[in-house]
C-alpha cells in the first residue's frame, strides 16, 4: 500500500506538470474548480477507503497505508481544516481529541473459610485515556490545470496519558492474604499477595517540526485528493508510575514505585495523510 500511494502521487504530480492550463478553470456547468482566497476546505483521510476496497478485492482483513507517522497526528481519526489567504497560498490545522474512559467488570468466587462456587464478588477494571493532537502548516501552491503541487512547513503538539485503576471483591486481609481476584491481562482468576491497584502512562509531551511536499487533484469543483511526504524532526518524553498492593506479612502495605523516564530525538522522512480528500467551500 505505501508503494501504491507513493506511485498515485508521482502520478498525479507528474500530470500536473504537463497538465495545459485551461482557460478560466471553469467546469461545463460554470462552476470555478480551484479554490480562492478566503474559502475554506475540510479534509478526511482516505486511508480507510483505501483499506476497505483493499480488503474488498483481495479477500484479506489487514490492508492499510500506516506508515508509522510522526507523532501520528495525520491518521485516520483526525481532521484537517484550510484556510487560503490568497489564491495559491494556505494554511492548514490539524486536530485530534480522543478520550475513552472504559469499565471491565469480572465475577470471582468470594474468598470463604468453606467454599461456595455460587457466591461471587465483583472485580473492576476502569481505564482512562486521552489522546490531544493539534497543529498547523503553511502551504503555498503551484501548477496548471487540476492538479496542484504545494510545499511547507509547520509544527505539531502531541499529548497521551492513560491511567487505569484496579478495585477488588475480596480484599487482602489476616484471614486471607492471598485473596482470589481476576487477573484482566491474563483472563483468569487468579489467587496472590500482591496486585496493582493503579497504572498511570503519561507521554507528557511530543513535539513535531516538519517541511512537506505534496500534490492535490481536483477532480471535480472544489473537491481533490492529494498525498504528501515531508522531513520531520520529532522529540517526546514519557513516563509514569504503578501503585501495588500487598501482604508483607503482618499488614497490608501500599507501595507506588515511579516509572523511568524515555525519551528520544529523531529526524525521518514520513508520510502525512498519506492520501486525503479535501471539500472546499
């Protein structure tokens, strides 16, 4: 797929540059085909398009064109908004706000001095997510006829934390110091001293500054598809901690160790939107 992409955009930019230069860029009903100074385009990725007529045609379930994006700001859950400051120069933004906040809820046995399969207590898992993206690019245009090459730049912001939180039926006590609970990563009941009560995950923060080269065809009024690739220079940190509970043989302790701390630096070519549709209006 990222072959197949990379191939339509040499494609389209390659008839963009013999393309002639029609007069007043006009369709047969008198509708004007590119964009003009003030208008503004919202953009969805055609990713999963793509992957659905991918999976269509060859009987298969895992096409895609992920390309492992900076930061993956340009995906398939985010959307793109243009505005052009003059005919042939624009600027774009891009958002994500994700959130999820999901619950579990799994039966163990109850923890008794003679056991009953019947009585069963509750355990819970709740996790809480968030996924912030935003960022701009200014983008200047050239070309003749429908199709548009453009280039430039911008910067991008990304913010992940994920915290999930453990609760329990049958606590750790004298009686019973290795209860029985729901393991949820292995997806059995399990018995011990030691459990998590608590995860938290924080990429704190992602940084992006990139330059793009692209190329949109308009194939109808006011309506394209394009593709880009760019340079990127991306930075992150992350981090975190976990708070367990045990039995240290006397008494319940509660103990919340802090994670290590990555981080990294790096500069690759990327694909962003690696093929998108834009609405202009």
């Amino acid at each position: 797929m990222k072959h197949l992409t990379i191939t339509i955009c040499a494609v389209l930019l390659s008839v963009g540059l013999f393309a002639q230069e029609e007069v007043n860029m006009l369709s047969k009903r008198g509708e004007m085909i590119l964009p003009q100074q003030g208008e503004m385009a919202l953009g969805i990725d055609a990713l999963p398009i793509l992957g659905y007529f991918g999976n269509l045609f060859n009987g298969t379930v895992g096409n895609n064109a992920s390309f492992g994006f900076i930061n993956g700001l340009y995906n398939a859950n985010n959307i793109y908004v243009k505005y052009y400051l003059q005919d042939q120069v624009a600027i774009r933004g891009a958002v994500r706000n994700g959130l999820v906040n999901s619950t579990n809820r799994e039966f163990v046995t109850m923890d008794q001095q003679i056991m009953d399969p019947l009585m069963e207590v509750t355990d819970k898992r709740v996790i809480n997510a968030t996924n912030i993206g935003v960022g701009a690019d200014y983008l200047m245009y050239r070309g003749k006829g429908r199709v548009q090459g453009y280039y430039g730049g911008g910067a991008f912001v990304n913010y992940n934390t994920s915290k999930t939180t453990f609760t329990y039926g049958n606590p750790i006590t004298t009686e019973f110091s290795s209860p029985t609970w729901f393991g949820f990563t292995t997806n059995t009941q399990v018995t011990g001293g030691q459990r998590t009560l608590e995860n938290f995950n924080n990429t704190s923060l992602g940084v992006t500054l990139r330059g793009v080269i692209g190329v949109e065809y308009f194939f109808a009024p006011k309506i394209s598809v394009g593709g880009e690739m760019g340079l990127g220079f991306n930075t992150f940190k992350n981090g975190g901690f976990t708070t367990v509970e045990r039995w240290n043989g006397t008494d319940i302790e509660v103990e919340t160790t802090e994670d290590a701390h990555d981080g990294a630096l790096g500069i690759d070519n990327f694909t962003s939107g690696a093929l998108f549709i834009m609405f202009h209006f």
